[in-house]
C-alpha cells in the first residue's frame, strides 16, 4: 500500500503525463497489479484527471451479475469529480434482455444525477484475457507461487474448481497461447493427462490466455444496441479472438443489415461521433467543414466479419478504403498509406 508520498509521487507523474497530452487513465482493477488498488489510491489519482478534464476508464474490480453494480459505484467515487467511463460493459454470468435493461436504466439514473458517465461494449459473448483471473487473490503476484501450490495445494484445487464450475467448465474456456492455442482447457488437460485443475496449477496463472464464453448473448446485444454505449474492440493484432479483426463488421453485418435492429447511422455514430465525444476529440468522428478526413467507404450489404474463435486473424471484407487525415491508409484490402499522427488532448501545451 503506498503511503502519503507515493501518493503524492504517483500524482505528479500522471499531471505530466496529462501535461503532455494523455486523455485520462485506464485502470486493470480486475488484474494484478489493480487489484491491489485501494479506494484512497484511485480517489487521488482520479481528482488529478478531473483538473485536466480528463477520462477515467476501468475494467472494473468485478464484472459478475452480483457485482456489477458495486464495481460501478467504486469506478464513479474513483473518478469524482471527473468522469468515469466503463471499458467495458457486460454482464459475466447475467442472463437476459431484462438484466441488461436493468442496468441500462442503473447506469440511466447516474447521467440523469449529474454524472458523465459513459460505457463501451463489444458485440461478442465470450472476453479474453489470462487465466490469472481464476486463481485467488492469495496465488497471484508477489505471491510465492511456488510455496502456495507446496503448502496450500488442494485448497488451491478446491477454488479453481469452483471457478470453473461457475464460469462454465473446462469446455468454455478456449486457450489462445501456444502450444495450447485452439484448444479448449477441457482438450489441453486431457492431452497433457491431467485433471483440468491440475493442468492450470502446472502452467500457473500467468502460463494462458484464452476466451472465456461467460456472456450470454441475448443480455450483450441490449448493451450493444444501447445508442449512449459506444463500439469498442478490446482487442489488438495476434490476439486469438475474432473482436480484433471482426468487431465493427460484425457490428454491420450482424446488426444492421441481417437483423435490422440498428440503423447504419446509429451504428456508424457508435463507432466514430460516440467514442470522440467520450475522449473530447473535437476535430474527429464527424464529416463536416474544419473536422479531419477520417473515413471509410463501405457498402453495408458487403461487410462480412470472417474471423471466428478458431481462425481469429480472418481479415473483415467489405471496407473498400480507409482514409486517415485525408489520406488512404487502406484501399482494396491492402494498406497504401500511413497517414497518422499522434493524438494528444486539446488541452495540451
């Protein structure tokens, strides 16, 4: 726990890093090290991005069905006075439109009492990120791994168990690491010859990433649908899941053209106008006289999201050109150009 002067050392840093032009900060409250961030860290921190007028994200402490709710009332006091913005908003373990309705109208009411705040989601039912996540608080750095599987070994067992059990089974988690990738945990244990709880003690909790299909899709698309939730990826290149190659063809394909729930310039605002707004980029995400050429020419109808669970990298067709600053960046599929630039917050010096 840092005491009052790295408190204060932590402050400084991050009013230079505002200085110069960083948009907010972006917290891992459900990983390590976040997850050893108290409310007095955070709550200091968060004042610092308010006199910036700054953005404070979270992947928030919980983003279970019984939790949620809380993880919201912590990431608003950590922001306070500033703004808080959930990254991202789903329901782990919830089932139903009428849940995500709830929470929509949770979130509703905060906006409705004076708080800015905000939310992105991502049109998939399954997240990625390490399998640190089911082992305990007790088991994860600076913990002596080595000791914990020594001395508390079946109570380490016993959790893990518990965890999956609750999220699924062996069979919802799809590995994405090498020499594992493509396989779920159910596939990997067997061929290692282990019960899937022994599999994960043997590789630790730093030893996987994978998909974890604990969201159910029915509850996702009400967030995703919501026109205050803006489009977001979580993802990045060599990620093993179809979100960092698919998710805004998905967003077309699936929502606007098969199924008609979402008119294209309500899906194209969630993408461009919302996200801007959100980190106050006021030259961007709009076509209009003085805004930067930022622009992608499509015909929705063609727009297939090709990449799946198993083969992830599958490039999105259907995007004919990608414009960046007014210059292609991609045309036909392939890049011509790289016409960006570092963005920095207005307000920088």
């Amino acid at each position: 726990q840092p005491d009052d002067a790295a408190l204060a050392r932590m402050a400084a840093q991050l009013d230079r890093e505002l200085t110069a032009g960083a948009f907010g900060i972006s917290y891992g409250l459900e990983y390590v090290p976040g997850i050893y961030a108290a409310g007095t860290e955070l709550a200091g921190l968060g004042q610092t991005v308010a006199r910036h007028d700054g953005v404070v994200m979270s992947h928030m402490r919980s983003e279970n069905d019984d939790e949620i709710e809380a993880s919201i009332e912590e990431l608003i006091a950590s922001a306070h006075p500033g703004r808080p913005h959930i990254s991202h908003l789903k329901v782990v373990f919830g089932k139903g439109e009428d849940r995500a309705r709830r929470l929509l109208d949770y979130i509703a009411a905060k906006r409705r009492s004076g708080i800015d705040l905000t939310a992105d989601a991502y049109p998939y039912s399954a997240g990625y990120t390490g399998i640190a996540l089911l082992f305990p608080e007790w088991a994860l750095p600076p913990s002596d791994y080595g000791a914990i599987v020594a001395g508390r070994r079946q109570e380490l067992r016993a959790h893990l168990i518990a965890r999956m059990t609750r999220r699924g089974g062996p069979d919802a988690l799809l590995i994405g690491t090498a020499p594992y990738a493509g396989k779920t945990l159910a596939q990997a244990a067997d061929e290692a010859g282990l019960h899937y709880a022994d599999f994960l003690i043997k590789i630790g909790p730093g030893g996987a990433s994978g998909a974890h299909f604990t969201m159910d899709g029915a509850l996702q698309d009400i967030l995703v649908l919501d026109p205050d939730v803006a489009i977001s990826t979580d993802g990045g290149p060599g990620m093993r899941h179809p979100r960092a190659t698919g998710t805004y063809a998905k967003l077309i394909e699936q929502y606007v053209v098969n199924s008609g729930r979402l008119p294209i310039e309500h899906a194209v605002r969630k993408a461009t106008a919302l996200p801007a707004r959100i980190l106050r980029l006021a030259d961007r995400g709009t076509v209009r006289p003085g805004a930067k050429a930022d622009l992608i020419l499509f015909a929705p109808e063609r727009v297939k999201a090709r990449s799946s669970y198993l083969d992830p990298f599958a490039q999105a067709q259907g995007f004919d050109m990608v414009m960046v600053n007014g210059r292609a960046a991609f045309e036909g599929g392939e890049r011509v150009g790289a016409p960006g630039r570092l963005l920095r917050a207005a307000r920088a010096s």
